[in-house]
C-alpha cells in the first residue's frame, strides 16, 4: 500500500483494500464499506 504524502491512501490501493473488506466483512459493516467505496469512486 501506498501512503500519499497528505496522509491517506492512495486512492487505487483505498479502493482495492475497500473491496477486499466488502468480500469479508458482515452485513453490518458493509453499509459504511459501500461509502467508502462510492468516495474512492467519486475521486477516480
């Protein structure tokens, strides 16, 4: 993974760590997992 130098996670490797956590995670989880995915969609 790729840090950028404001702090957070390069977008690419953002969306990809979001899509692995979707495959794993509960349903409950998935709600903010599906907003955090539609943010790193957004910045693409």
């Amino acid at each position: 993974m790729k840090w950028e130098n404001n702090g957070e996670l390069a977008q690419r490797d953002l969306s990809e760590l979001v899509r692995r956590l979707l495959d794993v995670e509960s349903t409950n989880h998935s709600d903010e997992l599906s907003r955090l995915g539609t943010k790193c969609n957004d910045q693409d």
